[in-house]
C-alpha cells in the first residue's frame, strides 16, 4: 500500500494516448493546425469589426462577441496539446496545465450553451417586441448579462476540480485525446462510475435546460413569424434566425450523439468516442465565425469593404 501511494505521489504528468490508433498523425495534425488558425483569426476578426465600428454596439453583436470569445477559450484548451501530439509527437503534459485544459474545456462547454442560449433571447426579444427591443437589452445590460453568464458558469465549473484534485492516481495514462474530466477519473485509484454519475446530472440539466429555453425561445418566434401578413418581413425573420439555426445545430448535435446515446446504453469504442468528442470541437469553433462572417449583413459588408480596398485596381 504504501509503495503504491508513493506512486501515486510521483504522477507529475500524464501521457495522452488517444491518437496512438490514429494511423495518419501528420494529415490529421496539419487539418487540425489549419481549422485553429483560422478559427481564431475569424473570431478575432469578428471581435475587431464590432469593437472599432460603433454601428455595431448593439446587443446582438456584442453577444456575437461573446460567442466569440467561448470559441476560442474552447478551441485554444484543446487544439494546441493535439496539434503537438499529432505533428510532433508530443503526448505528455504535466499535471497543472492537464488540470488547466480539463477545467477550460469544460468552461468552454458550458459557456458555449449559454451563449448560444442567450443569442436565442436576443432573437426572441428582437422580434417578438421589436420596438420595445432597444430599451429592453440596451448595450450595458447585454455586457452585464455576458459577465453574469461567465460568473455563473464559473462557479458550475467549480464541482470539476473540485472533486478531481483530491483523488490519488493510479494510472499516469490519458486514454482520451486530451484532458479532460472522464479520462482523468479514469487514471485515479477510485471507483469513476459515482463521479460519471455526478457529472452526468449535471451535463444533463444544462445540455437539456438550455436546449430547451431555446426551442421555447423559437417557437415563440415561429409563432410570431407565422402572424406576420407580409412576405418580406417573413423572409427577414427567417434569415435573421437561420444563422443561429445553423450554430445550435453544430454544437448541440455531436453532444446530444456522443452524452446522449452512452446514457442510454449505445456502447461507442474509444476511437469512436474520441472522434465524436473531436467533431464535438471542430464545428462550433469553425463554422460559427465564418457563418456569422459570411450571413451577418454588416459584418459582410465590412469585410467586403476592406477586401475592396486591399485588392489592387
């Protein structure tokens, strides 16, 4: 017992072996290099259009904002150690910044929902009260809302460490593709199945809650929608949520399959786990700044207009 706790002592970090099945590393680190870089630079281009354009200091950008900002916090947790394990075949990371990355992934997560959660309000308020809308979420609530949603996501997140850290390990193995809050109980000494329990209740109550204050949220949209006489304000409303449309289905589809299916009892192998948990990554922090790039009016426009200025004549 006693050597065995010295062992567990000496666990300073932790090997990350989830791609050891992967047969084609460098490819698969190359795509996975190209979709960080340019997620981050469409965020942050995202970020830089509404802060120098006073135009858009309007609730639903800064709330654009915001997503943005959850986009990279959940991209830059987790790309950066799977880049380094695929293209130079880095797999091990010390103990704090696994704990780190387990605990900013899962911000990420929760921040993700309540950010996509509270983009559905905006479009409620929008057009369900439209003049109404400008003294309902002005710029200071929308930024005080945002800070709110970090604060309460924060501390949610605190049950996390909170019940990770104490725990010895037995296993200086990572069997996931990075650290995360499964494959961590998985390396400690104890029974993991009361913890997945734990943490299950909890994935299940934001996951379902939001996802519901969201479908409640459009549906009392759609009812609005379906009252209006004029086609083209009908064809504006259903542009003007489509884009949304498109973000809750990117992030909430790879979760529902990957948390969903295992509670019910579907059995996904490691590698299948492990590639739903990757996609799970890779289509909120890719497709949501290029879809608000490229679907949002102003900010196309704004983008057309530098591009028409750079280009030469």
């Amino acid at each position: 017992m006693s050597s065995q706790n010295l062992s567990i002592k000496n666990i300073s970090e932790f090997v990350i072996s989830g791609f050891d099945t992967v047969e084609h590393k460098l490819p698969t680190g190359v795509v996975l290099l190209v979709v960080y870089v340019l997620a981050m630079l469409a965020n942050t281009a995202n970020i830089c259009f509404v802060a120098i354009d006073k135009r858009l200091h309007q609730p639903m950008y800064i709330f654009l904002c915001n997503l943005s900002l959850v986009d990279m916090l959940y991209s830059s947790s987790t790309y950066p150690s799977m880049i380094s394990n695929l293209i130079v075949g880095y797999k091990t990371i010390s103990y704090i910044p696994c704990v780190l990355q387990m605990c900013g992934f899962h911000l990420g997560v929760v921040m993700e929902m309540f950010a996509i959660a509270v983009m559905a309000l905006d479009r409620l308020i929008a057009i369900s009260n439209p003049l109404r809308y400008h003294s309902i979420l002005n710029t200071t609530r929308t930024v005080v809302i945002s800070v709110l949603l970090w604060m309460v996501a924060s501390a949610i997140l605190t049950v996390i460490p909170a019940t990770v850290l104490p725990l010895p390990f037995c296993s200086s193995t990572i069997q996931y593709i990075f650290c995360e809050y499964a494959s961590l109980v998985r390396a400690t000494c104890v029974n993991p199945n009361p913890y997945f329990n734990m943490i299950s209740t909890v994935t299940f109550v934001l996951l379902f809650g939001t996802f519901a204050f969201i479908c409640l949220s459009y549906l009392r949209i759609v009812i609005t929608v379906m009252r209006m006489t004029s086609k083209a304000d009908k064809k504006k409303m259903f542009h003007t949520c489509f884009t949304h449309l498109i973000v809750i289905v990117c992030f909430y589809a790879p979760m529902f399959v990957r948390i969903v299916l295992t509670r019910i009892g579907v059995v996904l192998t490691l590698g299948e786990r492990n590639g739903l948990l990757l996609m799970s990554i890779i289509c909120p922090s890719l497709v949501n700044p290029f879809i608000y790039c490229f679907r949002t009016k102003e900010i196309r426009n704004k983008i057309f207009r530098i591009v028409s200025k750079v280009a030469p004549e």
